[in-house]
C-alpha cells in the first residue's frame, strides 16, 4: 500500500532563500536515493508556511530514514521560525482498485 507523507513548517522571514535552497536540495536527495518526486508549496495568503509533499511512497521505513538524514544533514531546523518545527502526517492510500 502506497503512503503520501505531508511535512509542514513555518519558515523565519529572515532565512527564506536559504530555506529554499536547502529544501530543493533535499527534494533532490530524496529523489536520487528512493525515486521519491517531492513538491514544495507555500500557503496562498501566508508565505512563510511551506509544506513538502512526497506521494507513491512504497517503503514508508527507507523514506522516513532517508527523510530524518537529508533534514540533518542540510540544517533545516535552522530556518525554521523561532520556536517552531517540522510537521510530519503521512496518509495510507485505501482508494479501492478498479
């Protein structure tokens, strides 16, 4: 069964580009390392919440370890707004087959 994994954060004003930067580039290792495609959005209306949306995920263990390291390894907690954090829901697909 596939899962689609949904992240949401608030992003410090301040830190926008480099936040931009470093989410791309995780979007990329992901994408090199499970075949994941992940999408950046940002709120209509509210530009400084972001989400990253990795759908058709097979492996949800593989992903979420690969996930944890990329956001380590890039800092992302350091452009977060002050006092803020990543939020992680991932959804199971249970859309029946035709």
């Amino acid at each position: 069964m596939a899962s689609s994994f949904y992240v949401y954060y608030r992003v410090a004003p301040e830190a926008e580009a480099t936040a931009r930067r470093r989410v791309l580039t995780l979007l990329e290792q992901i994408r090199s390392q499970s075949g994941v495609h992940g999408r950046l959005l940002r709120m209509r209306g509210e530009s400084q919440l972001w989400m990253e949306v990795y759908e058709h995920v097979q492996d949800d263990t593989r992903f979420e370890a690969i996930l944890s390291a990329g956001v380590r390894e890039l800092a992302l907690d350091e452009v977060l707004q002050h006092g803020g954090s990543r939020r992680v829901e991932c959804f199971e697909d249970f859309t029946p087959c035709a």
